[in-house]
C-alpha cells in the first residue's frame, strides 16, 4: 500500500496534484522539485501503476515485489535501483530480525518500497523535512539520509550485541552447573544471528564505495563526500560484527576445552572411587572363595583383622588421591 506519497519543492513539502503523471510532470517542469512515494510490501498489482507512470524496469520491480534481495546497486535505464537490510534488536528476545528496503531513483522522483519491519523510513522523511538545505539536493538527499539511517542502526545493533556477548562470555567461564548446560546452544544461536546481521551489512560495502567513487546516473556528484561518511559508518559496523564472530568462535573453543577439562576431572574422580571400592571387593571376593584351607580363617580376629585392613587401604588410597587432586 501507499505509505506517503509528496511533492518536495525548494527543499520543502508543497501539496501536490493527486494523480503521479501529474505529479511527476510537475516536478519535472519546475527543476528544482522531486516526488517521493513511500510503499510498504505492495503486492504486484498495487505496483504496477507506479511501475507504468515512473518507467520502472521490471526486473527491478521483481525484486521489489518478491523481497529477499542482497544488498545491492543496480543501474537501469531511467532509474537507479538500491536494496538495503535494515537490522532490528528486539529486547524482549535478545535477537536480530531483518527487514528489507528498495530504493528507485530516477528523473525527478524517489520510489521507497519496505518489507518487513524496523524500516528507519518514518523517522528519516521527518529529519529531511526539518532540513530544507539537505532535501534540495532531490532523490540523492533521500539515497543519503536512508543509507546514513540504516548504518547507524548496525552500529547500534553492534553495541547491543556486544553487551549480550559479554554476559554469554561471563557465563562460560563462570563455575559450572545447571544453567550450564545449554552453554553450547546458545553460542550456536548468538552465531547464527551473528551471520544474519552479516548478510546484511558485508554485501552494502560495495554499493556504499560505488556511490562514494565513480559517478553515477541520478547521484548528486557533490554527494560523494556524504556516501563517504556513510561508508565510514558501515566499515565501523563490519569490524564490530567480524569481532564479534571471532570472539564466538573463541568462546565456543573455550567453553568446549572448559567441557573436556571437566570430563577429565570427573573421570579421574570416577576412578578414584572405583580403585577405593575394588580393594575391599577383591579381599571380600578372596575369603569368599570356601577353600578347606586357608589363612587366618580360624583365628577369632581374622574378621575384625580383614576389615581394618580394608578400611586401612581405602582410607591410604583417599589419602593419596586427594593429595594428587583426584578427589
């Protein structure tokens, strides 16, 4: 459906007749106006009339329609065509959830498409049109101000994953127990949204460095230096989710070592019992054989006398292994 849908004049909203043709032939003819239609997930149907009145390519408007693109910057004729992932941190979960946004830039208009949700769209429109200076500089103002938006949520979805790494971290090397138990899981599951949040950031480097450098059609030339601090920003983003995988995959190792000392540990306890119980099983086992003939079985403290020996062996073999550390 149509989400928003303006006539920006000078650098300021101005009312705008309601048919697009009209609309768009309007910015045209005053040269320093654009229009700006604001979509959210329209099926096919619903964007085929912007389709027909802003020439869009269609494999363009494919992309647009079916969602789940990579980040990319495609070159068309008559327009230029941006797909951006927006990242969320939801609190209540503790995740990261992508949403995605296209952008058409062409001729005196700027066409935003968005699926899912987080999209930084309402809050962008709103700081333009508090800044006529920057919104005279047309759709390309529109390209800055969204990737500029949609950068500094993967550094703030950095830092809010870094502060969930680091209580992941205290708890693995914390003494083990019972909230232990699905450590390994959960490093797993902070990997997997780890990896999300990469496809969304890694692939935008490229389209961020092609806006920054070579020109390119419907993109403000003077531009160049903004796209610059955008690419910045997202260079700063990639580092923190590149640390973040590292510092996983070392606390996996960790905990996994952690684990295996562990298992030692309990083994070597394991075998200091079963050593304990087997002297007195082995003496038992022998004076329970019922030869006719055999020591001290008719003397009247062979009885008390096997059973001091067994509780002095096993009380030697404690001694001993507690003194090694295996108990």
């Amino acid at each position: 459906m149509i989400v928003d849908f303006a006539l920006y004049r000078d650098g300021r909203r101005s009312a705008a007749p309601a048919d697009f043709s009209d609309a768009l032939d309007l910015a045209r003819a005053e040269g320093n106006a654009f229009l700006w239609v604001g979509l959210h997930e329209p099926t096919e149907a619903e964007l085929s009339l912007v389709t027909s009145e802003f020439a869009l390519h269609p494999l363009a408007v494919e992309d647009a329609v079916k969602a789940h693109q990579r980040p990319k910057l495609e070159v068309y004729t008559g327009s230029l065509f941006v797909v951006l992932k927006p990242v969320v941190y939801d609190d209540a979960a503790d995740t990261v959830t992508t949403g995605e946004l296209m952008l058409f830039l062409g001729d005196s208009f700027v066409v935003t498409v968005r699926h899912g949700e987080g999209s930084p769209l309402a809050g962008v429109r709103a700081r333009l049109e508090e800044d006529p200076e920057l919104l005279r500089r047309g759709p390309t103002a529109v390209l800055y101000a969204v990737g500029d938006a949609v950068a500094d949520q993967y550094t703030e979805v950095a830092a809010r994953l870094q502060d969930d790494l680091d209580e992941l971290e205290t708890e693995v090397f914390a003494p083990l127990g019972a909230d232990n138990r699905n450590i390994a899981m959960r490093i797993y599951g902070f990997k997997r949204q780890v990896v999300e949040f990469r496809r969304a950031t890694v692939p935008l480097a490229d389209p961020v460095a092609r806006l920054a450098g070579a020109p390119l059609p419907f993109v403000d030339d003077s531009a160049r230096p903004f796209f610059r601090d955008v690419g910045d920003h997202l260079a700063r983003a990639n580092e923190a989710v590149e640390a973040l995988d590292r510092l996983l995959t070392d606390i996996l190792s960790a905990h996994l070592a952690q684990m295996g000392v562990q298992q030692n540990d309990d083994m070597r306890k394991i075998s200091a019992w079963a050593a304990m119980a087997a002297v007195p099983t082995m003496i038992a086992g022998i004076y329970g054989m019922n030869f006719a003939h055999m020591p001290e079985l008719r003397q009247p403290w062979g009885y008390p006398a096997a059973l001091l020996l067994m509780g002095g062996v096993v009380i030697g073999l404690h001694r001993w292994f507690k003194r090694r550390g295996w108990l």
